[in-house]
C-alpha cells in the first residue's frame, strides 16, 4: 500500500529542447494522450484544471491546483481529493546527456496514506492489487509516451 510521503519516478532523454518539452507537459487538455488513466482534462483557471479518469470498471473526477509553473524547468500539479491534498505530480526539465536533448523526469508523491476505501476501490474496480507496481508501470508508459509526442512535433 503507497505510504505517506512515497514518490515513483521515471526519467527519459528528450530529442528536443526544453521548451518543447514544457509545451507538452504542461498543456493539461494533452495529458490523455499519454496518461494510461486519464481520458479528458480541462482547465478550470488559469492554475487548475479538472481531470477525467478511467480504468477498467472505475471512472473519477478530479481537480487538480498548478503548485509550480517555471517554463523549460519544472511543472507541477497537485490534486485535490476528499477535503486536502492527496497527490502531486511533477515533471522536471534538464538539460540531456548529449547536444539536443532534454531529461524528462516524472515524479509522483503521496500526500496522504492511502485510505483503506481506496485500496478495496482500486481491488474491486481498477483490479489493481499492487498500486505501487501498478503506478509505476504507469509512469514508466507515461514518459515514453511524452518523448514520442514530443520527437513527433519536433521532427515536424
């Protein structure tokens, strides 16, 4: 069970600058071209935005507050559930090992422990028995997925 405080990470290399890399992953209205759960984000304001998440038998609403917003460095969002904050996503920017690319890292954190409501949700509608493993194989697919969008715009 994901613990208070716990973080998931996944990096790749990046053949474009970091300004394009920025462009994407901070366009929430993008985030389910790459996101294995969600299926639709709008932005509410100029710093939040509501998502719309699926998997298997479970759909959830959620909102989310931009915490950092630094153009080619960082973005970060952390979502809003039952009253507080419950996760915060991140994505930092670098500069790659070789000329012409950038390091995406994606980082996850639990804000909160994870309810035991959650964990029978997640059992009985997503069939997800380990969401530590689960997430990370989610992260995994995330940043590859933002590299080949990215290349694809940048190779255009």
């Amino acid at each position: 069970m994901l613990q208070k405080d716990e973080t998931l990470t996944a990096s790749t290399e990046v053949r474009a600058s970091p300004e394009q890399v920025y462009a994407v992953v901070s366009d929430v209205t993008r985030s389910p071209e790459w996101s294995p759960e969600t299926t639709r984000a709008e932005w509410l304001a100029a710093d939040r935005f509501r998502a719309w998440n699926r998997r298997r038998l479970g759909r959830w609403k959620t909102v989310a507050n931009v915490v950092e917003a630094e153009p080619g460095h960082r973005f970060s969002f952390v979502v809003q559930a039952m009253g507080g904050d419950w996760t915060q996503w991140t994505y930092l920017i670098e500069p790659g090992s070789a000329a012409g690319t950038t390091r995406l890292t994606e980082t996850f954190r639990m804000c909160v422990p994870l309810p035991f409501g959650v964990v029978v949700f997640e059992h009985l509608c997503l069939f997800v028995r380990d969401r530590r493993a689960d997430l990370q194989r989610n992260i995994d697919a995330s940043v590859d997925r933002i590299r080949a969008i990215v290349e694809a715009g940048a190779d255009a």
